[in-house]
C-alpha cells in the first residue's frame, strides 16, 4: 500500500464466473481500500500468486462486493505506475528465471527487491 499512496503502482482486482467479469481499481482509504469500479485494465499487469498482501486485498474486495466470494476466480494485479521499478523488477524476474530459480519475488514499500528461494 505505501507503493500505491505514493503512486508508483496501481492496484487492481478481477473477479469472474460464468457471465461476469468485473475489474476493480483499489485505491488506499484510511488503513483499506477503497473500490471502484473500472470498465478496463491496463494492457500491462503483473498478477500477485500467493502471500498475505493477496489475500488481505481479496478479502478486503469481499467486504466491499460480498457477492464474489462465490465466484471461483479471483485476482489481484498490479501496473507499473514508476517504469524505472517495473524496470528493476522485471530485469531481476528475468534473471531468477534465467537460473531457474523458484521462489518469491517481492517488492517492499520503499521500492526495494527481496527475493524468498524455496
């Protein structure tokens, strides 16, 4: 979230099942998330697997729309906003997978990469 307040990455939510196929901007509101509604998703996205962020950020979309908890796909995604940290970030996913390395690759709140090799 502290890369969302200062506006270097976006955060989106995607909830579909058979019919639907909704998006969500989530924008920071006093320790949550505000949601919108968005018609569309930036053509670039990074999707978050696994970890808390993922599932505070769905959980925190439940509360807002309780209707997509029944609905079998659910994701988070992230845009770039700040391109010289998507840039870093894409160069050291590259690199890991170059090394066949498996793990997790996370960014923290200041910008800084830390990988968790499993």
């Amino acid at each position: 979230m502290e890369l969302v307040k200062a506006g270097r990455v976006e955060l989106y939510g995607r909830a579909r099942a058979t019919g639907f196929d909704l998006f969500f901007s989530g924008l920071p509101d006093r320790g949550g998330v505000r949601f919108r509604g968005v018609t569309s998703l930036p053509e670039v996205l990074w999707k978050i697997r696994s970890g808390r962020e993922r599932e505070w950020f769905l959980e925190q979309m439940a509360l807002a729309y309780p209707a997509i908890r029944a609905f079998p796909d659910k994701q988070v995604l992230v845009h770039f906003s700040d391109s010289r940290l998507e840039e870093m970030v894409d160069r050291r996913f590259q690199e890991l997978k170059a090394q066949g390395a498996n793990g997790i690759l996370s960014v923290t709140g200041a910008g800084e990469l830390i990988f968790n090799g499993r």
